[in-house]
C-alpha cells in the first residue's frame, strides 16, 4: 500500500504538467513540420542550387581543361 501512495504523487505531477507541455510542444512541431520551408529556407535553397549548378559547371570546365594539358590525369586517381 506504502508504494502505491510513493508513485501517485509523481504520476500526478506527470500528467498535470508534463503530458500537456510534451502534447502541445510535439504537434506544435509536427505544424511545422508539415507546413514545407520558410520564405526565407526556399530562397536560400534556390541560392545552394544557383551555386551548385555554377561549381558543377567549373568543374566541367577544368575537367575539360586537365584533358587537354594532361589527357592521362584520370588515370593517375
């Protein structure tokens, strides 16, 4: 009987104050989660891939120039 009455005070506790924040905070980020990126995490998006498409062309282009200089390079990884 003792240890019954030892765990229902922080059982209480628990669900008093803890399971309510931890429902709220967890479908507070299931919102926005489901809610895609920001403005602001698109643009940056749409910047990484300006950027990768322009070193994706350099290295096109310094593979093209290594073939050139040293057609064996390839060979040499």
């Amino acid at each position: 009987m003792m240890d019954l009455e030892v765990l229902v005070a922080p059982i209480i506790i628990f669900m008093v104050i803890v399971a309510p924040l931890w429902l709220i905070l967890h479908y507070r980020s299931k919102k926005q989660v489901s809610q895609g990126l920001s403005e602001h995490e698109h643009r940056q998006l749409l910047e990484l891939a300006n950027k990768a498409e322009k070193m994706a062309e350099r290295v096109e282009t310094l593979e093209a120039l290594l073939d050139q200089e040293s057609p064996q390079w390839r060979r040499k990884l």
